[in-house]
C-alpha cells in the first residue's frame, strides 16, 4: 500500500531487507492521535483557505475521526508494513473515503508532518513529566516537614562531617527536582512552534495559511524558518537532556537509599513492597528497586549522546537520519515516567529509623567545627589557630574513646586552657545543627523556612 501512496518513481516492491530497516511504523504508530490531530488542522484551513472544497473536508474530518476510533478500539491494525504512521494512516483514509483522502497532503510533506506531530508529542511529554516532578517534590516536602528536626550525619568524602537534620537532606532533592521541573517547563516555550505547512523544506506556493494551524494546534506561532524547521529536532534533544539531568538526580537518590538501607547504615527499610529476594540466601531483602532506577540512568544518557551524534553531521535539511529521533525519545519518556512513579510510590512507603540516623552522630566528632568557630567567636583566635587547637582535641578525645559532643566542660579546659569549661554544651549536636542558622542553612528554622518557600512556590504554580 505505501507503495502506491508514495512511490511514485519506484516500480518494484521494496526489497523486505528496506523495509525492515526504513519502515518506522513499528514504533511511530505511538503518534497516531498526534498525526490525526495535526490532519484535521491542515484539512480545516485547507478548506478555510478555499484550498479544498467544503465536502471534502466534511468527508476528511469524518474519515479521520472514524480511523482514531478505530485505532483506539483495536479495529485497525497497525501492524501492517506501511512505511511509516503517516502512510497508514493516509492510506486508510483513502480507503475510506476515496479521492478527498488524497487532498489531504496538498501543501505539506511528510517532513514538516512527521516534525509537528513528534513536537506536539514531546509537548505533552513534557508536561506529564512536569507534573509527576510535582508530585515527587510534595512527596518529598512531606518527609521533610516531618524531620526538620531528626538529626543525621552531613557527610562530605561520605565521611562524616556536621550534624544535620534529615529533612534538610530531603530538601537538597527538592532543589535538584524543582530544577528539573523547570527544565521541562522551560523546554515547552522552545517547542511551542509549529512546523506545519513548511512542506518538504521551502514552504508552498498555495495559499495556506501557518497561523491558523499553529493556533489550532496550541502553538504560540508557525516557526521562522522552513528549512529550519524540517530537520531540527532541538526539541527532542532537550527532552533527551531534561531527563539524562533528573535520571541523574533520581540515581544519586537511590544511591543513598541504597546505602541507607544497608546494615552498616541501617536509617531506613524500604517497604516489603519494594525489596526483593534472593533466589540462594534466605535472609535477603535487596534493595533491587533502587538499584535498577540507578541502573537505568545509564540508559537515558545513551539515549541522548545518540541523537546528538545522529545530528551533527547532517546537511540541511531533511534527511532519513532523522527518523532514528524517535525510540530513544519514547523509551527516555517511558523510563522517565516509571521511574518518577516508582520512587514517589517507594519514598512514601519506605520507614525511617530515626533513632539510628541519631546514634549515627556520635561517631567522627561532627561538632569539631564547631569548637573552633567558638573559639573565633568567643576567645577571638584567628581561625586556622583555633583549626589547629580543635585537632588536638580530637586526637585527645579519640584517646579516650569519646567523641567530641561527649567530652566534658573540665576535659576540654584541660586539653587547652584557652578552651572554656562552659562551651562543652555547644558541643551536642542538635545544637550545633541549630546554630547553623544562616540562609539555606541546616538549622530546624532554616530548614522550614526552606519549606515553606517550597510550599509557596507549590500554590503558585497551581493558580497559574
Ligand atoms: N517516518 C519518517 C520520519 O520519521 C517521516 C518523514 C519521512 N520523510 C521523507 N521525506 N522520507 O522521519
């Protein structure tokens, strides 16, 4: 059938071997509602621009909105070997309604068709996306505002370095997931342009009009520029980087939730509804989950380094290159959007021992810091004096198996006289934590404060 519609020159079948490599109908039938969607807006302007005689839209509207039935009652298969989601679907149309079926292409090309449907795709893609990171932050809020005051070891080197409370550490992925929320965001104003009627790469003598499309189709405008816009896919590479970005983010989440979730750590389970057995040691209880998000990140960078290496060496404009845009964008979309389920679904469901993030903070002396910014504070020691004087502290207390917060008032005045009894309880650290107060601080106060920006930004966007 693809043949007939679109081979004119061609006077053989295809060879079987090029259709298994050039037919895309395989994976492109996904486009079908966007390539129905983007028809019926050429063939309405097509007729308001006297293109097309008012019966053959009226019979071209019929006969896509039967084909979008079909396809969504599984009447039509499109497991045919049509070349692609365009032939089909035209193909079929012809089927159905005869010679207005063929009107439909007059001033486009499958080159700005096959553009604005992946763009109206990515689009939607985008905003799904958009809108499952919204739901992982407020997942993620919840937890914070919960353990703004359950202290845990801030690590740098993962070794431990200074108090913190948890939802502090919660609050870190906020920022990195509401980056990513605006990322996407941000990606939908680029793309709001539409392709169609640029036809092959020049444009077309009829008198079509782009602005009635675009609106039509929820674009802001028709883009700049034909040659342009037939083979640019920055769209679809901005969705591939978009979520290599969060990927990444969300692996370095379940990393620490790995970690966590280990003996060594202990501070949280992750819900039997989320860990796996082993098939040999009946003790187990792996964190598979996490681990297969971290795994699958790997996936989504490939995704992206091979559009941009089928790009780059492209001549204006269209070429059939092109077509390898597609699969990395839809299994990038699909494990993005897997993924982002599965870890709200888990983050929700995962306990938190607080206890043992708590006892964790007895261990590597976190409130060194903090003896030492006393002494700048208090007894007016220039800094790397007092950086000095702490680690001979911590050598001491290290010789008598305490750690720093548990030293007391008189054994801290001995180990150096410049050190006043009465600074031992600025040494616990909860208090060390809460003194660390400033702007995007660790403090309890700064920590909801973070919160509560978060919440405000939260509502805003909802009104929007
Ligand atoms: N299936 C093709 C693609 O995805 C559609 C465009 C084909 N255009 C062409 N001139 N062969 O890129």
């Amino acid at each position: 059938m693809s043949k007939k519609i679109a081979s004119a020159r061609i006077s053989q079948e295809s060879s079987e071997l090029l259709k298994k490599l050039n037919n895309s109908l395989p994976f492109d039938k996904v486009l079908y509602k966007e390539d129905i969607i983007g028809s019926l807006a050429h063939a309405k302007m097509l007729k308001e621009q006297n293109i097309i005689s008012s019966e053959d839209y009226v019979a071209i509207e019929q006969g896509l909105n039967q084909i979008l039935n079909e396809i969504e009652e599984g009447k039509f298969d499109l497991n045919g070997d049509e070349e692609d989601i365009h032939m089909a679907i035209e193909g079929r149309l012809t089927q159905l309604i005869g010679d207005p079926g063929k009107r439909l292409h007059t001033a486009r090309s499958r080159n700005d068709q096959v553009a604005v449907d992946f763009r109206m795709f990515v689009r939607k893609q985008n905003r799904v996306i958009s809108n499952l990171l919204l739901e992982l932050i407020e997942t993620l809020l919840d937890i914070a505002n919960s353990h703004t005051d359950t202290l845990l070891p801030g690590m740098t080197h993962l070794q431990h370095a200074q108090p913190i409370n948890f939802g502090y550490h919660m609050m870190a992925y906020v920022a990195m997931f509401k980056r990513d929320y605006e990322r996407f965001t941000d990606s939908n104003e680029r793309i709001n342009y539409s392709p169609l009627g640029c036809a092959a790469l020049a444009g077309t003598p009829h008198p079509i009009d782009r602005d009635k499309t675009a609106k039509e189709l929820g674009f802001k405008e028709p883009t700049l520029n034909c040659l342009d816009s037939v083979s640019d896919r920055d769209f679809a590479l901005e969705i591939l980087f978009n979520i290599a970005t969060m990927m990444m983010h969300i692996s370095r989440l379940s990393e620490e939730l790995i970690l966590w979730s280990s003996s060594e750590f202990g501070f949280i389970k992750l819900s039997d509804r989320h860990a796996t057995g082993s098939s040999i040691m009946p003790q187990k209880k792996n964190p598979d989950i996490p681990e297969l998000l971290r795994g699958k990140t790997g996936r989504s960078y490939g995704n992206l380094i091979s559009l941009l290496t089928v790009m780059k060496g492209l001549p204006l404009a269209y070429n059939k290159d092109t077509q390898e845009d597609k699969e990395g964008v839809f299994d990038s979309v699909e494990t993005a959007t897997l993924s982002l389920r599965v870890l709200i679904e888990m983050m929700e469901q995962m306990s938190i021992d607080t206890d043992a993030m708590e006892r964790a903070c007895n261990i590597g002396h976190l409130s060194a810091t903090d003896l030492a910014d006393y002494l700048v504070k208090e007894e007016g020691l220039p800094f790397r004096d007092a950086y000095h004087i702490v680690g001979s502290v911590v050598n001491q207390a290290e010789e008598l198996s305490k750690d720093i917060s548990k030293l007391t008032g008189e054994e801290l005045h001995l180990i150096d006289s410049r050190i006043s009894p009465n600074v031992a309880k600025f040494l616990d650290n909860r208090v060390s934590m809460n003194a660390r107060d400033s702007k995007g601080g660790t403090s309890t106060k700064s920590t909801k404060a973070q919160i509560k920006s978060i919440k405000k930004w939260l509502e805003d966007i909802k009104i929007q």
